[in-house]
C-alpha cells in the first residue's frame, strides 16, 4: 500500500466531524513528535497502520493556546510562552498516543486527545498551568490587548 493510498484513507476517515461517531477514530495511533508547532499543535509522523507512516499536524483537544502571529505583544510572548511549555512536557517522549481523532476544521490538521509516554496528557498539563484555556469548538471569545500597539 503506498503512502498516499495511506494518506487518503487516513483523511477520508478523519474528515470534519459532525457529530457522528463514524468521524472518529478512537485509537490509539501510535506517533512520533516531529515539531511543536505553537503551543496547541504538533506536527508528528503517525503509524496509523503496520507498516504505513504519514506526517500530519495535530491540534490538541480541549485547549486554545496564544496566538503567535497577534498584533497584541503581549499576546504574542503568551503564545511562546505556551509554545515553549509544551516544547518542555514533550521533549523527553519519544512516542504518543492519538485517541479519539476526528478532523479539523483546517485541512491537513487533526484533532485529537493526546498522551504522552509518560500517560501525562499535555493538554490538561497546560490548562493546569493557567498556559493556554480551556476550548471546546466554536466561536473564540476576542480577548483584548492590554498594550494596543
């Protein structure tokens, strides 16, 4: 089977959810972190089957973190801050597990649960922290820059 054949297959059934449970996979898919993106996204080489390996971006579950391109800098050093964090919880975890994945609204990106080799979940580890808040879809509420540039 070849890698693209992988890839398609592996779009097709992690396509935008839309409340069925048939747009998720449950998992775990094992992966690697190739990249940590910002502080609410990775990009990882998964296994989603033997022998087959893609590369795809990540969006954990249940966080929004600082966005790094804002116009607001204090916005901007929060979204290093989270980045940097989450650098540091996933630096020493060769592999992670994915679990319940589904799509995103972006194409090329999934959403999914993710834990690391530890069994700590990075997400909930950021959100402790007070790093990135907590997100559940939907409309993100404007947050108002302090310092207006």
């Amino acid at each position: 089977m070849s890698k693209l054949f992988a890839f398609i297959c592996f779009a097709l059934v992690a396509l935008p959810a839309s409340g069925d449970a048939r747009d998720q996979i449950d998992g775990p898919v094992l992966a690697e972190i190739l990249r940590v993106i910002d502080g609410d996204t990775l990009l990882v080489e998964a296994r989603p089957w033997p022998q087959q390996t893609m590369e795809v971006y990540v969006r954990l579950r249940g966080i929004d973190a600082p966005e790094m391109h804002s116009r607001c800098a204090d916005t901007r050093r929060a979204a290093l801050d989270a980045r940097e964090a989450l650098v540091s919880l996933t630096e020493s975890s060769p592999e992670i597990r994915l679990t319940q994945i589904s799509g995103d609204k972006y194409f090329g990106r999934i959403l999914a649960d993710v834990t690391l080799s530890d069994g700590k979940n990075p997400a909930q580890d950021l959100l402790e922290r007070g790093i990135v808040s907590a997100y559940g879809g939907g409309a993100k509420a404007k947050i108002p820059c302090p310092n207006e540039e």
